[in-house]
C-alpha cells in the first residue's frame, strides 16, 4: 500500500495519444505472429537503458513468445533515453543496425516534442519487419501478450 494513496501517477500522453499507442500496437499485430510491447518510465535506473530494457523484457515475460519475436519498445521519459529490444528470432532476420535505426528516429521524434509520434513510428516499422520474417497465420496465431502500454514509475 502506498504511503500517499492519493498522489496521482505522472501522465505521459494524452488520453488520445495512448490510444493511438494502442492502435498502431494492434494495427501491427494484425499483420504477424509477432509481439509487441511498449514500456514507458520517467527515468532509467541504469546507465545503459539497454540493459533496463533487458530487464523489462524479461519481467514482462516477452522471452517466452513461441518464434521468440518479441520487440520491446522502452522509452524513459524525463531522461529522454530510448531501447528497443528484441529477441533472438527476429533479431536474427534484421540484425543490429536496424534496432539503431529505429531509436535515431525515436530521438528526432522526441527531439520536436512528439513522443507519441516516436513511438507510433517505431511500432509500425518494427510492425513491418515482424510482417516479413514472420508473417500473420490465421490457423495458428495468438496474442501472447496484451497490447497495452505499460508504465512504470
């Protein structure tokens, strides 16, 4: 129970803002077998967000996929730090140099003040890439994990 029940947890994005989150999320999904997770935090406890977004990953359980193709988008807020993490299969097929590329233009993105926009972008390229290496079977696919976005403190 916390010490301050009534103290109201810092609010990121706009009530619309969230839900185009959520959208692109789904919008995403509907085109692979892959998942994707958003995690948003004010600050990053680790020098490397890297490593905070390794963390994430594991505590959201997204190593337990069954093509091991889940992406992790991490965004601490306040610190304007940025990660996206992705497990081996998927890794596997785009290689490191396009998980830079996606956070440089997560940090053009928060550079104009747009974080939503950063993160919509982020989530309907790595949508893309999920949609070649693992496409959407009707047969056997299933959300593994929830769309929502998750935030931390």
């Amino acid at each position: 129970m916390s010490l301050f029940p009534f103290a109201k947890k810092k609010e990121f994005f706009s009530p619309s803002e969230k839900e185009q989150i959520v959208a692109s999320i789904r919008q995403a999904e509907l085109q692979t077998s892959g998942e994707i997770r958003v995690y948003t935090e004010s600050r990053c406890r680790f020098v490397d967000p890297l490593e905070r977004a390794a963390e994430v990953f594991l505590s959201l359980k997204m190593d337990a996929t069954k093509d091991h193709n889940g992406v992790l988008v991490y965004v601490a807020m306040k610190d304007k730090q940025f990660a996206v993490l992705a497990d081996a299969g998927i890794h596997q097929k785009v290689g490191q140099a396009f998980w830079n590329q996606e956070v440089e233009m997560m940090k053009t993105h928060f550079a104009s003040q747009q974080p939503a926009k950063a993160i919509t972008a982020v989530v309907a390229d790595i949508g893309l890439a999920l949609k070649t290496h693992f496409p959407y079977d009707s047969a056997t696919d299933k959300n593994e994990l929830p769309d929502d976005i998750v935030f931390g403190k």
